[in-house]
C-alpha cells in the first residue's frame, strides 16, 4: 500500500484523540464562516466523516467521497444514529479523487482535507477540485504547513529531520506516510492561475501539534480553554504561520472582485475568530 492508505489503521486507531478532535474543531470552526446557508458540499477524502456529519447536522446537503470502504463503513454505522432528515442530507460515495474528472455537477462548497499531502503532483486534482466549484461558491483545503515543516521535529529534539526539513517539502508523517508539504504562496499562486482567490488563510495545531499521538482529551473546561487559544492563534499572525496544517478558503476571482471589501479577505488579512466559538 501507498498513500494514506498505508498509514490508515493508524489514523482510525488515533480518532478521538486530542490532535484528531483539535483538528477537526478547527476546521470546522474556520470554515462555518465562509458556508452559505443550506449549501450543496462535496467532501473530497471525507474518510470518517466528521465533517459531513456536522454539516449535515447544520442543514447542508453533503456527498461524500472517500476510496475507503472501511472509512465509509466508520461514516455509515455513524449515520444510523442521526434523524432522518440529517442521512436524507448524506450521499456517501466511493472513488478515487483522481477519478474527479469524471464526477458530475458542481457544489456550492467544496472540501479537500489532508489529501493534496498524498499527491506528488497534486495539480490535477486542483484542476479537478476548481472545476467542481460553482460560481460564487467556495473551496477548502487543509494541507501540511510547507512554510514551518521544521516545527514540529525542531520543538521534539530530532534535528536530522528539522534539518531536511529546511531543504524539502517532503517528510515522513505521524502514520509513518511520507507525505509532501504544501507552501501558501505557492498554493496561492496555482490557485489563482485557475481563477482562484484565497479570501482567507488560517493555521491549524498552533500549540497541540506536539502532543502524543494517543494524548487523550481534556475534560470539557480545559478543552474549551484549549480550542479557544488554538483558535486566535491559527487566525493572527506570527502564530498562523508556524501551524503544522494550513487552511485555504477560496473562490473564483471574479465574484470575489464582485463581492464587498468587508465580505472576503485577503491572504494577508488577520481573520478574527467568531466569538462564539471563544
């Protein structure tokens, strides 16, 4: 096996642990933001699914596409306990990403989490994940943060690998995957070399990337304590820019030229958290 598919025993043993349950809160928290409402969502490597659940909860329509027969079989068991009118909003489908081209319709959100990591190339899935965003719609990608990809071995003393770091994108993951690294400016600019603008940026596992791969959750004060940090530091910099993960939140140039100053914000904007979420 290669690929995800290669660490992903690893990945279902490690769901619910603090990095997992951080992670996912976050993106889910960023992207809320940016979500018009009751929107049609395609999740492109949705895996166990916890963002098609909580979309699904919050009355958007979600198909979601994962190679995983186990992944999905995780999301389906997960599905039988919902209501009916949240596995009414739910379309599970399994494919390959790289079989996108082939996917008919466009979405109004498109999601693409922790996948472009596991392409060597992953310019046709951008052409593939572009084309199957409506316009005005929205497309989100999480991505390993090329920008500071010597952190996370740099804060636990293994200097061979911080050292690689400095000179490659690629690097060995947590699920013992080597895996490739993605650098904001650079995405930035293929982005837009596909009509795309990033409206807003944000950094993921800010102060949690180090934590063990089992470490447990707090209990809920010390969690909520926890997310909040997590969440200003991914929104302001110097904070955003040393995150293990990078969200991207972008839409086609045009409706973003058409859009308000106060509705969209550049890649060098400090997006404010929703206090809300604080």
């Amino acid at each position: 096996m290669t690929g995800f598919a290669a660490g992903e025993e690893r990945w279902r043993a490690r769901l619910g642990t603090l990095r997992q349950v951080v992670r996912q809160e976050l993106v889910a928290r960023q992207l809320a933001a940016h979500l018009p409402p009751r929107s049609r969502v395609l999740d492109v490597g949705c895996g166990q699914g916890t963002q098609v659940l909580r979309l699904a909860r919050n009355g958007h329509h979600v198909t979601g596409l994962d190679s995983s027969p186990a992944l999905l079989d995780d999301l389906g068991r997960a599905l039988e306990g919902e209501p009916d009118d949240v596995r009414a909003r739910v379309r599970l489908v399994q494919d390959d990403a790289r079989n996108l081209a082939s996917f008919a319709g466009s979405f109004d959100v498109v999601l693409c989490h922790g996948v472009l990591m596991y392409f060597a190339d992953p310019e046709p899935l951008l052409d593939d994940l572009v084309g199957l965003v409506a316009p005005d719609g929205v497309l989100s990608l999480l991505v390993r943060n090329g920008d500071a990809l010597a952190m996370r071995p740099g804060l636990l003393g293994d200097w061979a690998a911080a050292r690689q770091a400095f000179e490659s994108s690629s690097y060995d993951n947590r699920l013992g995957v080597t895996a490739r690294a993605d650098r904001l400016d650079d995405l930035t600019a293929s982005l837009a070399d596909r009509g795309m603008r990033v409206r807003a940026w944000y950094g993921v596992r800010v102060f949690t990337d180090t934590a063990a791969d089992e470490a447990p959750v707090p209990d809920e004060r010390e969690l909520q304590a926890l997310l909040a940090c997590e969440e200003r530091a991914g929104a302001t910099d110097p904070y955003r820019r040393v995150a293990a993960l990078t969200h991207v939140i972008a839409g086609q140039a045009a409706s973003t030229r058409a859009s308000s100053a106060g509705s969209t914000l550049p890649p060098d904007t400090i997006a404010t958290p929703d206090p809300n979420f604080a």
